[in-house]
C-alpha cells in the first residue's frame, strides 16, 4: 500500500476515532481522550517545527523541498501551518503537474483565487473543453491533484464547466395541418 493510501486509512481512522470519543457517555473520559489528542498533535507540531527550522537554519533548501513534496510530510506540514508553500502555489504547481497527464487538455486551468474562504476558484478556458466527458475529465483530474497538494482546502470550485448549450435536435416532420391538395374537406 502506498503512502498516499496509508495516509487516507490513517486520516479516516482519526475522524472516527473522534467521532466514538464525542459520543462517550462519560464527560470526564471524552475530556481527558480530548486533552491526550491535542497534547499529542501539538508535540508533533513543535517537533516538525524544529526540523523546519533545523533544515532552513543550515540553508538545506532542497532537503526542505523534498520534504515539502512528500505526500505524507507535506500534510503535516500544512496541518500544523509549517508548508513552506502557500496553497495558491502548491494549487498552481498541482495543476502544472496534472497538466500532462490530460494530454494538453489542462493548458487553459487558470487559477482565480486560493483564499481565506478555504475554497479554491480555477477557470477552464478555450475550445479544449467542448465535449462534456472531456471536460469532466480535467476537473476531476484538477480536483483530485489540488485535494492532494492542498488537504487544507475545503473544496475546489471550477468555472466554465457548464454543459455547452444542446445541439438543434432534427427530427421527423409535422404533418402538414393543410389538408392535402384535392382532398374534400
């Protein structure tokens, strides 16, 4: 199993372990399970900290960078706010990075805006995007490269993706209301 994906069972885990904790009948036990979680997220934050800074302070830059890109490593960093990165820049590299695996179809993804709201804007641009499978295509390809370079992300808002306008449907011909030429009435 990959990282990613240990990453996902792990992340899972936690929330429903979270979720049982915040039903426990006893008030007492829920509290201090709830204090051992926070104690707990803020040692290994002080301790990513300090390898942040150890890495920086020695001017390793590439080390920080690798780190940085590692899936795993790179969510904790942005759990506990230490990403070197800001998230327009890990959006904006994630969709440069998904770009050629849609074959060119992701060359008009623009970033709109990565903001406070937690909710990141693209714009799908050009004709690339005509045919509706294609088009759904590249977003899911976009939403799932941002999810991952950006866990912090509440959700990935894409413009232009409506559905083109339906094309004239031809059918048969109405019949004529006329009536037919010598015909009686």
């Amino acid at each position: 199993m990959s990282p990613a994906h240990d990453v996902q069972a792990a992340g899972n885990r936690v929330e429903t372990l979270l979720a049982e904790l915040g039903g426990l009948a006893d008030a007492a036990a829920r509290l201090k399970a709830e204090e051992l979680v926070r104690a707990l997220v803020e040692l290994y934050g002080a301790g990513l900290e300090r390898v942040v800074e150890i890495v920086t302070e020695t001017g390793a830059a590439e080390v920080l960078g690798r780190l940085a890109s590692d899936e795993v490593v790179s969510g904790l960093l942005v759990l506990h706010d230490l990403h070197p990165l800001s998230t327009a820049e890990r959006v904006r590299a994630a969709v440069e990075g998904v770009r050629p695996r849609l074959g060119g179809h992701a060359g008009d993804v623009e970033l709109v805006e990565a903001g406070e709201t937690g909710v990141v804007r693209l714009r799908l641009r050009g004709t690339g995007h005509a045919c509706p499978s294609s088009r759904a295509r590249v977003v899911r390809a976009v939403e799932h490269a941002v999810a991952r370079a950006a866990p912090e992300v509440a959700g990935v808002e894409v413009e232009g993706t409506a559905p083109p306008a339906p094309l004239l449907q031809i059918g048969h011909r109405p019949p004529d209301p006329r009536p037919a030429p010598g015909a009686v009435p």
